[in-house]
C-alpha cells in the first residue's frame, strides 16, 4: 500500500514537472514557429473602427529570436515608413521628415500607429519566453488537433504591463489564441487566429485579429499574404543604413 | 384683553432686556473675558475663512486659466478618452460663430494628438495642442508664461513651443530642431520637423513635462485633420458667468458636441477643494468647541452664584421659565458684542489683507506644487464674513441651555438657602 502511494507520488510530481517543461517549451515551440529561424512575408494590416477603416500593407523579414524589420508599402503615402527591432531596440524610420527616431522603451507597449497592435507586439518580440513563468492549464481536442492552453505570468520583477497571458497553442505549434489580462485579473485584449493556411510549406496563422474586450466593434486585423521561412537573409538588412535606404 | 396681554408681555421682555443687560456689567471684568474669547475666535476664523475661500478662487481661476479654460466645446467621448477621430469636423468656422454669439468672452480652438517627439538625442511621448497664436493667450495662461525666447505668432510655420522640463529632459534649446511622429486623423504616419522657438515655465508638472504647442495650422497639415479639430475652448471672467454661457452655447452645440464645464474638466478640482475644507473645519470645530465651554462655564457660574438671588425672585412668583429665558437672553447679549465687535475687527483684518496680500516663508514653494501665485487674497464676502461668526453664536446659545436648564429645577426655599 505505502509504496503504491510512494510510486503515485512519484508519479504525479514527475508529471508536473514534465507540464513545466512542456508549457514553456510550447511557447518556444509556437514563437519559434511563428517566426522561424529568418522569414520573410508580405502582410496587409486592416484598422476597423466603428465609423472608418483603413488599410496598410507590409513586408517584414526577421531573423532569430530579436531581430525584425517592418517596412511599409501601401498606400502610397505611407510607403517607405519602417520599424527595425535589434535586440530589444527599436528604431522608427519616416521618409516625409528621412529621419531615424529610436523608440523609447517606455514606448514599447503603446499602440503602432493607431492600431490595435503595441509597438512590441508588429516586432514580433519574444520577451515573453523569458519573462514569464509558464503552466499549461488546459488540453483539449479541437477539428483533430490538440490545443493546449497555457497561462503565463510575468517574473515579480519582470517590467511588463500585463498581470498575465494565456496562450492557446495548437499541437503543431501554430499559436490560436493569445489573451492579455490586467494585473486585476480581467481580460483586456485578446488576440485571434481567424484562419489557418499552408503557407511557406507550414501551418501559418493567416489571418490575426486584435481587439479590446470591451470594444467589439473595434478590431486590426493582420492578413499574411506571402511567407517564407529560412532563407539566406544578410545581417545588413538589419542595420540603421538600411532602414535608411532599403537595398532590396 | 389680548391687547393688553401682548402690551403687557412687551414691558416684560423689554424689562427682562434691560435685566440682562444689567446682570451682564455685574461682572463686566468676566463678560468682557468671555466675549474676548468670541471676539478672538470670530476674528481667527473669519481671517482664516477668508483666507480659505480666497485661496479656492485662486486656485479655480488659475487652474481653469492656465489650460482647460470655463466651458469647452468637444466631440461627444473625446473628454472620456482622446481619441484622434473623436473630433469637431469645420471646427474654425464653428469657433467663430461661438466668438460672436459670446461677444466677451475668450474662445479659441484647439486640436490635440498624442506624438513622440524626439531630439538628436532623446524621444519622450507627449502631448502635441495645435493652437491659434492670436486667441490662445486669452483662454490660457500659458503663452505669457513663456521665460525664453517667444510665444507662437505664424498660424502655419513649423514651431514648437515646449516646457521646461521637457526641453531639459530632450536637451534642446532655442532654435533646436525637434522631430514629431504621430499618427494622422486618417490613421497615416504624421511627422515633422520644427523649431523650438520658445520655452515656458507653469510650475505645474505635467505640464512643463509633457505638452508641448503647435500653431493650429501647421498641425493640420502634419496630422491631415482635413479642419477637423478637438476642443473649443471658452474662457470667462468669472465662474458666476459659466451657467449663462452654457445656455447661450447649447444651440451650437447639436446632438454630435459636448458643453463640458470647468468642473467636467477638472474632475479632481472641487473634490480637492471639498476634502480641504472639510479638513480645516475639523480645527474650527475645535476652536468654537472651546470658545463654547468657556461660555457654558461662565454662564453656570453666573447662574450658581445667583442661586439664592433667584430663589427669591422666584419665591415673589416669577416663573423658572422666566428665570430661564434671561439667562439666555444674557448670553444671547454676551455673544452679540462677541460677534458685532469680532466681526468688525475680522472684517479690518479681511480688508487689509484683501488690498495687501498674505504671504509667509516657504510658501512660494508650496504655492508653486499647487499652481497658486506667491500672495493669497483673502476673499472678503457676506459668506467668509458672517459663516465662522454665526456658528460660534449658535454654539454660544446652546452652551446656555444647560445653565438656563437648571434654573427650571428651581425650588425656591432650598434656593433661598443656599449659601
């Protein structure tokens, strides 16, 4: 009897350790996925609000975990604008004034240009691997496909807004759903994977929507056009000079 | 019959005046003590009321004067959360018809957005106004606050005018440039490149930190607000003139806009006002608390010493109730001159201050933190006048009840007996 219980016991906190490594892994797993080692894709971004919308398109390359760039091609008045992420730092670049403005980190959780997406979230930064603690809260099966639900709250003295984060991650790493909660506990924003398509030879979330909770008529939705993942991409496409002076 | 009732009861009372009053300069040395401590707290509260009442004008005026103006003419939502597309469509023309149908007041129009502004060195979010140069002096008080260089005149060109602490913390001086990247009224990259040409000083905080001025046209050009703008801002001589401004206003207004006066504005203004207060009476309450005791005191002792006095009075068959009606009607007497003399002197001491001003040590400081001048005015009206006398006369009354009380318990041969 004692060992059966002694074996259980075991059992069990074997098995809550391997949740620990699993749920921080799906994170990696779905971040790693969403990005890939380098990627490039093409991204139309629609603002909806309750009496106009508005459309942009992008294209985007990244490499690694910190690296990102975003360079914005339509409409035509918008063209040229683009945002690069180099390790946590970010960088504006406006063809109308041609000059390169460093975004503060304070400015990193404000929306990217009147849109439901924060500064943070268009460079796809991955902070939150490291700065939250992760537990996988749920499983569930879903059109054939396993859906782990993992809930993620940011390290005491991690310098983050949200109180915490719940991802629904499917079973090949595609990222479903992503809910951003206050430090209160309510839910504020939420985003949604709408679509998911084959695309670039993986499962890609096509289309992404962004909203707050309490304003359902107002949403950003992010649509990939076109993506590719590993391919050759030079480190100079990283840099001040090029966010300058695109050489593609 | 009646007649001679009432006839009757008015040689009484007249009589039973004239008694007070003579029963009062008995001890004239302990009436004048008595009166002296209504005297001393009528004068402390009314300088002190005054003071009170004058400092909340000030502080009213000069908060409303320095930015949000009396009453503001807005988009529907836009006081609630400043979006950009919360706006008024037309809004020049709009701003003149409220200008002629207010021939006295001051009224501008402003537009607002939310930018990073950013020097060769340093970015810091803040708060971009696009001002018309010619009326915006007269609804705040920040252009004249400028301590370098220049307030905005040129409605289009491309200049800023920043605060303080907001030049110092983007290290930027006069004839700097600094660069503006927003997003536009119809959601495009907004971005520009101007001049600072001018740096004010408010003392208040977040204003010197985080605003910063545009003149109106060059910001709608730089935002495409296509004349749409957020705010029409009104202001007045004084808060009495709010209300019929807002009825005269309201026509204008339709269903899409928003009338919003100071205290929409300013939401933490009256509530800082009403816990201040609250918290100053706690102290007078102490005070007229004290200056009661000292009127129950003497009055119980003019009563105890009396006793035999009034047990034969009594014994000649005037009613206690009588007996009881004086003893109030002595007090009533006392607290009068406590309030006719404390008033008077309270209202020289007012008067003074109101021409001359009150300042003390370490208040230019304090007086700065809480957007008030260096010199307080005290306010001299019916109210911060007659509000602290008034109490201190009621409590005085009320200490005399249970003086006057006892006498109803009279009996007039143990009375006679007494020592």
């Amino acid at each position: 009897m004692r060992r059966i219980l002694l074996t259980l016991t075991l059992l069990c906190s074997s098995a809550s350790a391997a949740d620990d490594l699993t749920a921080r892994d799906l994170v990696e797993k779905a971040m790693d996925h969403w990005r890939g080692l380098t990627s490039w894709g093409i991204s139309t971004m629609t603002i909806h609000r309750a009496d106009w919308e508005r459309s942009m398109t992008m294209e985007s390359w990244s490499k690694g975990d910190k690296t990102t760039l975003v360079r914005v091609i339509e409409p035509r008045k918008d063209a040229g604008n683009a945002t690069l992420l180099n390790d946590g730092t970010m960088w504006s670049f406006t063809p109308r004034i041609n000059r390169i403005i460093k975004i503060p980190s304070s400015m990193m959780s404000q929306a990217w240009m009147g849109s439901d997406f924060s500064n943070k979230d268009i460079a796809k930064s991955t902070d939150i691997i490291d700065r939250y603690d992760h537990e996988l809260t749920a499983t569930e099966t879903v059109d054939g496909h396993v859906q782990y639900t993992v809930t993620s709250v940011p390290h005491e003295d991690a310098a983050v807004v949200w109180g915490k984060e719940v991802l629904i991650v499917r079973d090949d790493y595609v990222l479903i759903e992503q809910q951003f909660w206050d430090q209160d506990g309510v839910l504020v924003k939420k985003m949604e994977t709408l679509e998911v398509a084959e695309m670039g030879g993986r499962p890609v979330a096509k289309v992404l929507r962004m909203g707050e909770v309490d304003a359902p008529e107002e949403w950003t939705q992010l649509t990939t056009e076109e993506i590719k993942f590993n391919l050759k991409l030079s480190d100079n496409l990283f840099t001040l000079s090029n966010l300058r002076n695109p050489r593609q | 019959m009646s007649d001679d009732l009432q006839n009757h009861g008015a040689v009484f009372s007249l009589l039973s005046l004239q008694l007070a009053w003579r029963n009062l300069w008995r001890h004239s040395r302990r009436t004048w003590l008595t009166a002296g401590a209504m005297i001393f707290s009528n004068v402390l509260l009314i300088f002190m009321i005054s003071l009170q009442l004058g400092s909340y004008d000030m502080m009213i005026n000069n908060t409303l004067r320095a930015f949000s103006g009396h009453i503001q003419l807005q988009a529907e939502g836009y006081n609630e959360n400043q979006r950009m597309r919360r706006s008024i469509p037309s809004i020049l023309s709009l701003t003149r018809r409220v200008r002629e149908s207010l021939p006295d007041a001051a009224v501008s129009a402003r537009a607002a957005a939310f930018a990073l502004v950013s020097s060769e060195e340093r970015s810091f979010g803040a708060q971009l106004i696009g001002v018309q140069p010619a009326w915006e002096p007269g609804v705040s008080t920040l252009p004249g606050l400028i301590s370098e260089g220049r307030y905005l005149e040129d409605p289009d060109a491309a200049e800023i005018v920043i605060g303080a602490v907001m030049a110092r913390n983007l290290k930027v001086g006069l004839g700097d440039e600094i660069t503006l990247l927003g997003s536009g009224w119809d959601g495009s990259f907004a971005a520009g490149v101007v001049t600072v040409v001018g740096i004010y000083r408010s003392g208040m905080a977040d204003l010197d930190r985080s605003l910063a001025q545009l003149p109106f046209g060059y910001f709608q050009a730089t935002f495409f607000m296509q004349g749409h703008g957020h705010a029409i801002v009104v202001a007045l001589d004084d808060l009495d003139q709010v209300a019929p401004a807002l009825s005269t206003l309201q026509p204008l207004a339709g269903d899409d806009l928003v009338l919003l006066d100071w205290d929409a504005l300013n939401p933490g203004l009256k509530q800082a006002i009403q816990a201040d207060m609250s918290s100053a009476w706690l102290m007078y309450g102490v005070l007229i608390v004290l200056v009661a005791f000292s009127v129950l005191n003497t009055q119980l002792m003019s009563v105890m010493e009396r006793t035999r006095e009034f047990g034969v009075v009594s014994a000649l068959g005037v009613r206690p109730s009588r007996l009881a009606m004086l003893v109030l009607l002595e007090t009533a007497l006392m607290a009068l001159i406590g309030l006719a003399i404390g008033l008077f002197l309270g209202w020289l001491v007012a008067l003074y201050f109101n021409t001359a001003g009150l300042s003390y040590p370490g208040m230019e400081e304090a007086a700065a933190r809480f957007n008030l001048p260096d010199r307080i005015y005290p306010s001299v009206s019916p109210l911060s006048l007659l509000l602290g006398p008034v109490v201190v006369f009621g409590f005085c009354l009320l200490a005399a009840i249970y003086p006057a009380a006892r006498l109803l318990r009279l009996r007039p041969v143990e009375a006679m007996r007494a020592a």
